[in-house]
C-alpha cells in the first residue's frame, strides 16, 4: 500500500510549470470542462463566476470551461448551456477578471453539438439539428431529423467559431479549446458513420478533417498565429463507448496530422480511464501519449483523475497510482480533472499535500451545484 510522502511525491511531478506553445502554466493540472446546465437564459452569473474562481483561488493552472455554444442558431441542444456569443460575453468576462485574479488561467471551450440538437430544444424551437450529412441522429439515438449542412451552412459554422475565438482573445481569455469529440459537430465529420458526404468535407479519414480543419484556419485568420488552440478529441462517442475513431496508430496519425498542420497549439485526449492503452495489441501507450508522438504537439490528458471508478453517479477519491507511468514516460503535459475536481475545489491543494483520501466523494448531484 502505498504512502502518503509516495501519493504526494507522484503528485509532485504535476506542479513543475509547462508551456502551452506562448503560455506558461503555473503547474500541469487543469480543470475538464465539465457542463452542469446551470444557465437558463444562457449567460453565466455571478454564481459561475465565483465557481471558477474558487478552483483557480485554490491552485488549478488552466481552467477549461464548460462547453460554451457558438453564436449560430443551430448550435444549442441542452437546455441550461451557456453561450459564448452575444450578451453572455459580459458575463464571461466576469469570469475571466475573477479567475486571473486569482492566479489562474483559463479557456472557454466553444461546442456545437450538431445532429444532437432537438427541435424542441435551444433558442430557436422548431430548427433540426445539423450534420455532416442527413439524419446522422439514426446514429446518435435521437428520434428529431438531422439536415445535411450545405456549403452556406459549413460556412456560417465556421465563421461563428471563429468569433467566438476572436471574442475569448479580446476579452483577454488565454486561448480557446474547439469540443470536437465524443459525437458533437465536430466530430461527426471525422467518423465514417456520421459523414458520409460525398464532397470535399467527405472520404477518407484525413479528408474528412477538413471541416474541423477550415475552422482552425479561420481562427488563426482571427486571432494570429500565437494565441493558444486546443482541440478535444476521442475515440468514444458520446452514444456510443465501443467505437472508435481509429484502430491503429496510423488511422489517428491521419485525424491528427491535418489539425496539427492547420494550426492547434495542443491536443486534448479524452478518454474514459486515461490510464489505458489506446492501442493495447501495439503496446501500453496511452491516447496522449500517441497524440504527442503522432504530432509533437503538448498533449492534455483526461479520463477519471483522482476517482476510485469512471462512473457518472458516485465515485469515491482515489490515489494518484495510475498517473506514474505516463508521468514518468512524459506522455502528457498537462492531466485535467473532472469530476474530483467539480466534487471538491481544494483538491489541487490536498494532491499536493498527498491526502487525497481527505477529498469529499463525486455525487451526481453535485452537477447541479454552484459549489
């Protein structure tokens, strides 16, 4: 069994500083942007404010934000998701001012949700969802129609993902980070189930980047070569926790390669155990670590931090064991915590001090909190 002085020297090796190409992070931990449907009206108040600044008040180097939708109609499915558009933008930078106040960093992560959207649901009742092609939701269990997205609405997309990163740069953000995982918009356009245009936005797997791909150039057409981008992507689906999105080390060299050449300054691996091999007949590597070797690239890794199961409901804390390989192997440059985190503000502060058993347990119910 392991020590105390053991857990809190693992943990040690998350608090040296890192850069994210122009930004330097205090320590190596950042917060999983985790949504909690706490914005009726779509603007964050002062109770997400003080939510964020507790976490960076209390030692997390990058905060990632919820997911925050686009300014584009079609965006929006989950009612209670904050905008990042219009006048949630004061709101935002509310949020911004608190946690640079604190010491910390932070990122909003900009989502489309795409083929999820109801037509029931967001702010425009009545508008089915998009996707890279018609009725994508036959494979995302949603009974709504899904329309194809012509060239007029691939661009409209585009543009409205580059404002928002030009918003985050000149309301003083540190970077953005593009949601293109686990079966949103994004995503939908890399998987073969879910694009199966036969345009330039179709085909094989490096042609199916190019949407994800045009938005990253539209961005740093806004924002310049410098201001930080991260790309969450995954093997999973958010339906879906078998899938994948390449069987090989070569098939995610073909997803990764074109976002990296367009411009991503780091790759955000989201899995369900990080700990896990992506490709375990090759050897035990894990998804972050292929993203760093596949591109060069600073690699952000997730997927059940600091909690004894990767289940949603309830999670005891657990120690940091699993995290001293790939630390050791320097697979990643940054872990984000998700829901340990959320659970408990100040467990930043108790890894540190290596009494993590002293962390307060996940509860679902605590997603519905401003704690």
């Amino acid at each position: 069994m392991r020590t105390a002085s053991a857990e809190a020297a693992t943990a040690a090796g998350l608090f040296r500083p890192v850069r994210l190409g122009t930004l330097e992070l205090k320590n190596r931990i950042a917060m999983a942007p985790m949504s909690r449907y706490l914005c009726p009206d779509g603007v964050p108040r002062q109770g997400v404010v003080d939510y964020y600044r507790r976490r960076a008040e209390n030692g997390v180097g990058l905060i990632l934000t919820e997911g925050t939708y686009i300014g584009h109609p079609s965006a929006a499915s989950y009612e209670g998701v904050p905008f990042f558009a219009g006048e949630a933008l004061a709101g935002w930078a509310k949020v911004r001012e608190a946690v640079h106040a604190a010491g910390g960093r932070i990122f909003p992560q900009l989502w489309h949700t795409g083929s999820f959207r109801q037509s029931w649901m967001g702010p425009v009742k009545g508008m089915p969802g998009l996707g890279p092609s018609e009725n994508t939701n036959a494979f995302t269990n949603h009974p709504e129609p899904t329309r194809a997205m012509s060239d007029g609405d691939i661009a409209e997309v585009i543009d409205a993902y580059a404002q928002a990163a030009d918003d985050a740069r000149r309301l003083g953000f540190d970077g953005v980070e593009l949601h293109a995982a686990h079966g949103y918009l994004i995503d939908e356009f890399f998987w073969e189930r879910t694009n199966r245009r036969a345009d330039r936005y179709g085909g094989d797997r490096r042609a199916r980047t190019r949407f994800a791909v045009e938005i990253i150039r539209a961005i740093r057409a806004r924002v310049g070569a410098d201001f930080p981008l991260s790309l969450r992507f995954s093997q999973w689906k958010q339906q879906d926790y078998v899938v994948r999105l390449a069987d090989t080390p070569a098939e995610l060299a073909d997803v990764l390669e074109p976002l990296a050449e367009a411009g991503v300054t780091v790759l955000h691996a989201s899995t369900r155990r990080f700990w896990e091999p992506a490709f375990p007949e090759e050897n035990d590597v894990t998804l972050a670590g292929w993203a760093k070797k596949l591109t060069g690239l600073p690699a952000i890794m997730v997927g059940g931090a600091g909690l004894d199961r990767p289940g949603l409901s309830e999670a005891q804390p657990a120690s940091l064991d699993v995290l001293e390989k790939p630390l050791a192997r320097e697979e990643f440059d940054v872990l984000a915590v998700g829901r340990a985190l959320l659970a408990e503000p100040e467990w930043v502060l108790k890894a540190r001090a290596g009494d993590l058993a002293g962390c307060r347990p996940y509860t679902k119910a605590l997603l519905r909190t401003l704690d």
